[in-house]
C-alpha cells in the first residue's frame, strides 16, 4: 500500500504519489513570462522564492486551466520547484498500485504523464507523473 494525494486535473480524478508533492497552496496572481513554452502559466511568489506555474490543461494537450485556478500541488523537480495548477484537491489515502494495462488506451497528453491505476470505490484512478507536467525546455532553465 502506497499513500497517495487524490486530486482533479482538466476535469478527472487522478491520484499523486505523496513522494512527489512538497506541498498543497492557493497561489497568489500569476505573473506571466514572455517567450517561456505554452505549458509554463508564468511565475508566483511563495514563500520567498520564485515558484514556476505550469497549466495542467496545456501540458496535456487539453483546454487551458481557467485562469480562476488557484490551486496547486507544489512539486521539485531537479532542484527546481513548480506549481502545478489543479481542479481541486480531496484528500491522502493508501491505495494499492496497479500497472497501467497494455491494452489501456489514454487520450492526449495523458499517456505521457499516466504511471499506473488506483481502485477508489470501484473505479480505476490514473497516477500521474508531475515531472512529466513539466516541459523540457523549463527543466533546462
């Protein structure tokens, strides 16, 4: 049994690995950064440093997240921390990690970011990769 974060990202329900998450915020106006990947909503102060916010909707392929969204699973990824943008957030629970199957077909972005299934209540639950959230070109900045 692992213990994982339950969240809502472009409208599904995914699961985060705990291990992954520095922490959960309500970020502050993003200010947006000229010629950065689509992906990259710009940058937030938090809790003195400079903070990157990634749109989750973009970096699936998928319609951007409102521009109302404000909250935030914040994450590092080598050495660099980011926010990235989510619907809501539940709770943490302990689930038991299922494989992805190979007959599993996921659409757009989420075949890259999808790292195995949860089983909440029945129904299978995609665990997600926030690194692979974030795009190349922002991790060599």
């Amino acid at each position: 049994m692992e213990l994982f974060l339950i969240a809502h990202i472009a409208g599904r329900g995914v699961a985060i690995e705990t291990g992954q998450v520095d922490s959960v915020v309500d970020i502050a106006d993003v200010v947006a950064v000229p010629r950065t990947e689509a992906a990259v909503r710009g940058l937030v102060a938090l809790r003195s440093r400079v903070v990157t916010v990634i749109d989750t909707g973009t970096a699936l392929g998928l319609e951007p997240s409102p521009d109302t969204g404000r909250r935030a699973v914040i994450t590092r990824v080598d050495g660099h921390h980011y926010a990235i943008l989510v619907d809501s957030l539940e709770d943490v629970a302990l689930f038991e990690r299922q494989p992805l199957s190979s007959g599993l077909a996921l659409d757009r972005g989420w075949a890259d970011v999808g790292v195995g299934l949860v089983e909440r209540d029945g129904e299978p639950m995609l665990i997600v990769d926030l690194a692979a959230l974030v795009p190349q070109p922002a991790l060599a900045a």
